[in-house]
C-alpha cells in the first residue's frame, strides 16, 4: 500500500540495558527496543550485529519482519548467537534485504519511576 | 510566510500507549502524539496508517491540518476506523498532500511520576 | 575553526510548556529549549517564528547567536513580541542567516521527579 | 564487515551536566555522554570541541575508537585540555578521519527518580 520505505543500513550507536528495575515484569523491566517498521509487500530478513567496547563484534542475529507488519525487538530477548550482557556499553548496526524504518527506544526503571530515551536510528 | 517545509511521507517505528495512569486526565493520561507542523499556505490532508505485528495494518484516519497551524494529534484519541489498542506494539506511516514536519512523543505516566520520549519521525 | 555547519531553517514540530513544576527555579522549572549552536566566524541572527493549532503564526522573535557560541533559548522566556501561553500545543520554525545547528528539548517537572525528552530538530 | 557508515562530521547543540546527583556512582551519576560508533576496519581519531555561550570553544579533547569497537564518552571525564563545568549550557562538534556514527544521551538523577534523553546528533 506504501511501498518501500525508509533505509537498508541503520546504526544505533547508543546501547545499555540496565541490570536493575522497579515493577511488574515484563512491561517495567529495564529493556532496550529497535522498533523495526517494514511497510513493504516483501518479508524483511534483518540482521543485527552488536558492537562492543572492549571486543569482537558479536552477530548477526536474524530477525524477519513480515510484509506490512512492525516488530520491536527487545535487545534483552536476544539469544542467538549470545545474549546482550546487562550493564554493559554496546551499539548496533542493523541491515535488511528490503528498506525498513528503524527507532531506538529504552526503557529504564532502576529508581522508583521509570525513564524513558528515544531516538530515530541514524539511516546509513 | 515560510512557505513549504517538510516531507509528504513521514514513519513511526515506534508505537505503544500504555494502558496504565497516573495523575489528572487528560494531561497526565499515558499517551503518545503525533505532533503535525504544516507551515504552507494550504490545507494539508493527512493520513494516518497504523501497522501492528500480527495483523495487516489499519487506516487511514484522516485528518486536516490547516494552512500555518499545527496540530498534536493523540493516537489515544483516533477513533475512526477503529481506536488504536493499548499495551500493543505499532507503527505509523504519515502522508500529506503538502509538506509537513512530524515529530513523535510519548507521555509515560504508568508509575508515579512520568517519563517522556520523543524524536523527529523518518522523513521518508 | 570548523567553518559553517548545519542549516539555515528549522522546524520543531512539538512544543509544550507545563504550567506546573515541582523543585527550585529556574533549574527545576517546566521548561522547552532551542538549542542553538553558531559554528560559523560570523554572528547568527536567528528568527523564531511560534505556530498555534488555532490562530495566526506569532514572531518573529529575533536572537542573536554570535560566533562560535551556542545558545541555549527558554521558549519560557521569550516576551517580544508576546509571551508563550503555558499547557497550550505549538510548534516553531527557526531561520538564520548562517548556517546553525538546532536541537529541542523539554524539562517536565509536574510530577514529583522530573522528565525530559530531546531531539534533533528537522533541518529543511 | 559493515565497512564505514556515518559521517566525519557531527554536531551536538544540546549540552548541559546537572551538578546534583541521586543513587549509587557512577552508574546514578547525572552525565551526558556522546555514543561514538566506529563500524570500520581503521582506527578512528576523533576530536571533540566544546562550545559555550560566554566564552571560545575549548578542544580538541582526542580520542581514539578503535576499529569495530563502540565507545560511549562521559563528557563529565573529559578532562584535557579543561574539565567540562557542571550546570553550564554547551555544545560541541565531534570531527573524526573515518566515518563514525554519534548519538547523544543525558541521565539526570538531580530529584528521586532520573530522567533520560537521547537523540541522533545532526550529521553535518
């Protein structure tokens, strides 16, 4: 209906999730999201690769986001290939077969309410 | 004055209305707007369309923004094809017939005090 | 030293100033911020013009950035040539005769801890 | 493997340290920081300049990111050639000879609970 929008490269060069929170879980807990928006009539088969301070990039994990649909993806959900180590600097390129949107969201409720940062990725 | 200023396609890869309040309605009510800025000398149409991540997307709620105005539309208040579901992970596409400037916030008010994001949506 | 950078009009499509806040002023203050930064060797004079949701555009409200210096404007703080009315929805084109860089911000202190939210302000 | 994405240029017009402080150090500590995300095989030598509303920009403060690596500056441990003084208004340019990838983040814990703030910073 839209067609193709938005980038096929998006960096995020902001990344933490805190080790702590405060409330119920999972909807209060500590996380970082990419919101990830594929408007077109095409699966997106997206790879996001984590870049660390001290070592190795570690990825990619693959993440496919059907035609028409949005997918945020929780950076504390990751497994495969190892999980995002917690209290931990880190920022993150994300590619895709077929141009998507990208937002950066985190959600931080260490103290006894909850912040929140939120930025569009930068779109390479 | 400033003429035309903008994009005709703006994306919002984030998208979440927390079901939960705290404090006075309607300011302090957890919401998130679309803030619309038309600066040209002519009425911009736009339309709204709401994608999620396990149904086909949902619009166009139509909306005119007059000629030098701006309006902040709450999702919160999108009634028309249907209202946008709290607790729900979305995403928009905005289109106008003239250029505007979109920006994206959310007011976060689900523990005792609130918290606030917002950024400049993907101009397309 | 680093020569022009940035833009010579932009827009900021939110804008909000609680009418409330909680803690010592002016830090703690409900407050919205252009920040304006001058790169260049040259003065900047710069031209804020306000948008409403229901009347005529307000400004221009004229400020002079000098060479290489940033200014930080209250948006709280502008008087001429009329005042920002507080709890009310507007929006704001920035022009300058050089190029600057303009990023927004708000402190919302209405609650009993503060939050704030920032973004890159569209460059048109 | 990503080769080089962003820009050797970048600005950040918002910056301001709180001098108060809430929770355990460092991680509680009110500070800004700039997101430095270098994707490329070369090492990259990044200088940052401060700008300030009263007075010349104080820099270069050099830093190196290594190649692949991410590393997120505390403009609060930026200390040669002069510390950054607390509850001042500033800003600042980040050149570097590869293309890096900048986003822009504040944590204020002045009152009881903190607040956040992220952006892309603007890609000159």
């Amino acid at each position: 209906m839209h067609g193709e929008i938005g980038s096929k490269v998006w960096a995020i060069a902001e990344g933490y999730i805190p080790g702590e929170s405060t409330g119920p879980e999972p909807e209060m807990t500590s996380h970082e999201t990419a919101c990830l928006l594929n408007t077109s009539d095409a699966d997106a088969h997206v790879n996001i690769t984590i870049f660390f301070s001290n070592r190795e990039p570690v990825g990619p994990y693959s993440i496919i986001v059907p035609a028409r649909r949005t997918k945020h993806v929780r950076f504390n959900d990751l497994k495969d290939p190892a999980p995002i180590p917690r209290d931990t600097d880190y920022a993150s390129i994300i590619t895709s077969d077929v141009p998507i949107v990208v937002q950066h969201t985190r959600l931080d409720s260490r103290q006894n309410a909850n912040a929140l940062l939120s930025t569009i990725a930068f779109a390479a």
